[in-house]
C-alpha cells in the first residue's frame, strides 16, 4: 500500500527528473546519461523510476556537484560516490529504529534494512522519502541538487522553510517560541495568554511580542482560534550560520551560573593522539546525529531544550616554534 508521503515523492522525483534534464530533449538526455534506449519518457510520467544511485549519476554526467550538495546539506555526513546511498542513509537514521522509521514512511521496516544494509537499491521516490522521514529536510537537499522553483510539489514548504530560516538569523529566538508552540502545555491552553512564552524561556515581553508578530508576518505561525499554531511541521537547519551559534553559546553561557536542576554543563581540557582526537570528534557527531533522531521520534512535547556541541582543538605544537627566551 503507498503511503501518502511515497505518493508525494514520487511526484517530487518526476519534477525532479524533468528538471535535471533542463533544456535537452528526452533523447539527448538519454544519450549524454549513456542509455541505448530512451528510459526518461518513462520515468517523467511516473511509469518507471530509476534508482537513487542512477540519478546521482545522472547529476554528475550534467555537471552538478553531488558530494558538496550532499556536503552543504549535512556537513557532518559525506556523500563521496552514488554508490554510498545506503551508507549515507544508515548514518543519517542514527538511533530511529527501524519501526519507529517504517511508521514515519509508511513502508515495511524489512523493506528498509534491506535499503541501508545495501541488499536492495532504493529507486528515487523511496530514497526521497526515506529522507524527508529521517531529517524533515528532502526540499533543502534538492535545492543543492536543482533550482526549487523546478519543483513545484515542494517549493511552498521550502519557501516557509527559507523564511523560518532567514528569520533566525533576523530573530534567533524564534527557533525557541516556535518549540514553545509545538508543547502539549500551550497546545492545552485555552488561549493564547501574553507573557506565558517569555516566562517560559526567561526572556522580555517585547522580544516574545516583536517575534511572534514577524513570525506571523512571514506565514510561519498563524492564529487558530485564540492561541497560535505552527503552519505544517517545519524543519529548519541554521547549524551553519555563525551568528546563531554566537546567540546559542552566550544563552548557556547566561544560565552557567544559576543552572537548573536539568542542566548540564561540563568541560574537559586534555591532551590526545591524532587519532584519538578523531575518535572523540565522531563519537561527538554520532550522540549529536542521535539525539536530533530522538527529538524527530519523541512521542509528546513536554520540555524545551538546546544542545550545544563543542570540540575546540588548537594545532600541533611545532618544534621550530618554540620560542628562544634570552637567559637572565
């Protein structure tokens, strides 16, 4: 039985497909992809699909940069070669399970530990919605792909998606209201009480008021009934923007000295081999992937939180820089 979510992306993929091949003919595409015959009429209408790994091909004999999309989509994760679509999958899943995974996808989860276990290739719709169910984000990965406006079944989220993300950058702490939002406790409210997302995550009244106006100015929230809601499930990714992290550090580095009963803070300055180092800073990666797993599967919406991930590491000590000190 297709789920809705597969139906989707096998729309997606098709506009995808007929936007990769741009302006050449269905022949000439063919052609320059190294086919005898013409499988692209095929696969525009839906009639056939392609695998992922086909189409990551088809995206390089074009000229399109496929590890740095893969790259600037997910930094901590690489995608090098087409045929490390099932590794990538596997690392980008982190601890969902396989259930957990089948529920937000609608296939078998049989189905998909033969896809990351690469004993089965996933063709482009079930790679697409293998990763709008893992990461929430498939618009902004085919935006490195192709330009979204190609995309029409996607370019409204990811027209919301870009205006949530400029606007942390404007506001950083919308990312923060709109998690308070999403909580069971507001959600129960009976009505949206001014004040109640400031006490909540100890801010001003004028920055909750100032942001949920331009979180409705952009569409990104909207009135239902008395209380706001977020429109659609939305996920932002803003780890690459510096100012963000800034804003994110100096709010833990506020709360170091009159921490909470939850918090947790701590820190470890050592010394270590290369090796060693690398070690740490995968298993760092690994507990990050993880944990933005756990929030994507949690069942409820109880607690607000950050993590905030930090490995510092200054360069090798060089013999020949070690400065002379005149004696006496």
């Amino acid at each position: 039985m297709t789920s809705q979510l597969e139906k989707t992306m096998t729309k997606v993929a098709r506009q995808f497909l007929r936007a990769l091949r741009g302006r050449r003919s269905q022949q000439a595409f063919a052609r320059r992809l190294g086919f005898k015959g013409n499988p692209i009429a095929d696969w525009e209408a839906g009639r056939r699909m392609p695998t992922a790994e086909v189409v990551l091909r088809a995206c390089e004999r074009v000229g399109v940069d496929v590890a740095g999309a893969f790259a600037r989509f997910h930094p901590a994760l690489a995608l090098t070669r087409p045929e490390q679509v099932a590794a990538w999958l596997a690392a980008a899943r982190g601890s969902v399970s396989f259930v957990e995974l089948a529920a937000r996808s609608g296939y078998s989860r049989y189905q998909i530990a033969r896809w990351l276990q690469a004993r089965a290739k996933p063709r482009l719709p079930e790679f697409l919605t293998l990763v709008e169910a893992i990461t929430g984000r498939v618009s902004d990965l085919l935006a490195e792909l192709v330009p979204m406006r190609e995309i029409p079944a996607l370019a409204p989220i990811h027209a919301q998606r870009e205006a949530a993300r400029r606007l942390a950058y404007e506001e950083p702490w919308t990312e923060a209201i709109l998690r308070v939002l999403e909580t069971d406790q507001y959600r129960g409210l009976s009505e949206h009480v001014p004040g109640y997302i400031a006490a909540t995550l100890d801010i001003d009244r004028a920055t909750e008021e100032r942001c949920l106006a331009k979180l409705e100015r952009s569409g990104i929230v909207r009135r239902i009934g008395e209380r706001y809601a977020c429109v659609g499930s939305l996920t932002v990714d803003t780890r690459a923007v510096p100012m963000l992290k800034l804003h994110w550090n100096d709010a833990v580095r506020g709360r170091i000295a009159a921490p909470l009963s939850d918090d947790l803070f701590a820190y470890n300055v050592f010394s270590v081999s290369a090796a060693d180092l690398q070690r740490i800073r995968e298993l760092l990666l690994a507990a990050f992937r993880q944990a933005r797993s756990i929030v994507a599967a949690t069942p409820s919406n109880e607690r607000i939180a950050v993590v905030n991930l930090q490995l510092m590491c200054w360069p090798e000590p060089k013999r020949d820089h070690i400065p002379i000190v005149p004696r006496g």
